[in-house]
C-alpha cells in the first residue's frame, strides 16, 4: 500500500498544466467569415464547441492527477470562454495585451496542452491556417518556420515548460510533431479538398482529448523542453498590402527568445 501511494504521486502535489486555446483549430470551425469573432453568425456555437474541447482536457488532466489547471483564453484578446462554462476545477486567464513571456515563469508548469490549434500560415492542408494574423506570410526563429505553435513551444521552453498534447486540426497536429515528436495528438478535423474539413463527432473529440491528455501527463518525464539558442532573431513577413506592394518584413532581436519576443510585443 504504502509503494502504491508513493508512485500515484499522493505524497506530493500533482502536476501543474496550463491549457492554451484558440479558436480556429476547433472541430467544426472552418469559416472565417461566420466562425471566429463575437459578432459573426457562428460564434456563439464555436464558444460552445470550443468549451466543449477544453473541459474534456480539464477532466483527463484531473484524472491524471494533475492539482492545478490553468486555462489561458489565448484566440483574439480572451474573448471566446466564459467563467460560468468552465470545468468548475479549472482557473480561467483571460486580458489582453499579451504579455511578451506570455504569463510564464520558470517551471510554473508541468507542461502545456493546446487546444482548437492550427498550423502556421501557408501549412499544406492546413484548416484555417496562419501565423498570428491572416497578413503575415512567414514568422522565423532564427530562420526556421514556426507558427503559434512555435512560438508559445519557444517561449515555455525558455522557462522550462516542454508543450505535451496538441488538439486542432491534422496540420496543427504534424506541425507540433516536429518541435515535440513524443506528443500526443488529437486531429479532430483535416483538410478535405481544398476548403472543405472533415471534423469528428464533438463527443468523440471530447473522448479522444480526454484520453490523450491523461496520457500525456501520465508520462511527464518523457518530454523535454524546446529550447532556442540565442541570440535570437524573431522576423514577420507580411504579405503584400496595397501600402506595400512587394510586402514587407520586420524583425525583432533579443539575446534569447523572451528578449525577442519583447522586443515585439513591449515588456
Ligand atoms: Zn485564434
């Protein structure tokens, strides 16, 4: 008894996950033009469905032992969760502007799970896809590709954190794969054509997410941090505009990433 307590982790507290979300990586979220803002025909049903994804994570992140789970509003300025729809365990992080260490702390967390992701800009089959803003071409970390994804991986790997599951679509779950290959993944929708998405069952998303989140706490140690080393060069493509017809690029330095990324967002 007394070794069947001490593996099931009941003399410490348990892991600390932070869900991260967004919206267009939600099964069933294919429109832009209906889907993705407060105000537009469909949103109110991506809130839901989006609710629906996160509290499936929640629940497999507490059945795996997980003592804290912090869920960050992360799609357009925090506006896509309510505090009377999440799991009632769960503690909602919710503003804007985003803070350039994107509300990290050396190991705050055990480990980071995405929700309703998709990949970055220009990612074949992608659903949705695009790097922070449907304008931008291409964002590099020290020339290399990275999407949201990317990014957020950068960052946590800077303080530490490794990303551990991935939910969004088939893109989203490859694009993970190349930064964090031991992830879990959940594609609840892919590519079809060219702009039409198979998506899941919303209940058979919610199960999948589930199982894959307990999974990927239940083996915490056999993720590692991504780490960029530094210094650090963060550059925006933008794709061409009418102001700056042959497009235009920006770039943003730091000694590492988190400078890099202060340099883009402010401290
Ligand atoms: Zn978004």
């Amino acid at each position: 008894m007394l070794v069947l307590l001490a593996t099931t982790g009941l003399f410490a507290a348990g892991p600390k996950i932070l869900i991260v979300t967004d919206v267009e990586g939600v099964g069933g979220v294919n429109h832009a033009d209906e889907q993705l803002l407060p105000g537009q025909r469909r949103f109110e049903e991506s809130k839901r469905l989006l609710t629906g994804e996160v509290n499936a994570a929640v629940e497999g992140a507490l059945a795996a032992g997980a003592s804290e789970v912090v869920i960050w509003d992360g799609h357009d300025g925090s506006r896509a969760l309510s505090i009377d729809q999440i799991h009632p365990k769960a503690v909602l992080l919710q503003g804007r502007p985003t803070p350039a260490d994107y509300y990290l702390k050396p190991k705050l967390y055990d480990g980071i799970v995405f929700i309703g992701q998709h990949a970055m800009a220009g990612a074949p089959n992608g659903v949705l896809a695009h790097s922070q803003s449907f304008a931008i071409e291409q964002i590099t970390i020290n020339g290399q590709p990275v999407g949201e994804i990317g990014q957020v991986a950068a960052i946590a790997g800077f303080f530490e954190i490794p990303l551990i599951m991935l939910a969004g679509d088939q893109a989203a779950c490859d694009e993970l794969l190349t930064i964090q290959p031991k992830a879990e993944t959940v594609a609840v929708k892919r590519l079809a054509g060219k702009a039409s998405v198979f998506s899941l069952s919303h209940d058979e998303a919610r199960a999948r997410i589930r199982q894959a989140t307990r999974a990927a706490i239940g083996r915490l140690k056999d993720f590692a941090p991504w780490k960029v080393k530094g210094p650090v060069e963060l550059k925006f493509v933008y794709k061409p505009d009418e102001k700056h017809p042959s497009g235009r690029t920006q770039v943003y330095r730091g000694a590492n990433i988190l400078e890099a990324n202060q340099a883009w967002l402010g401290k």
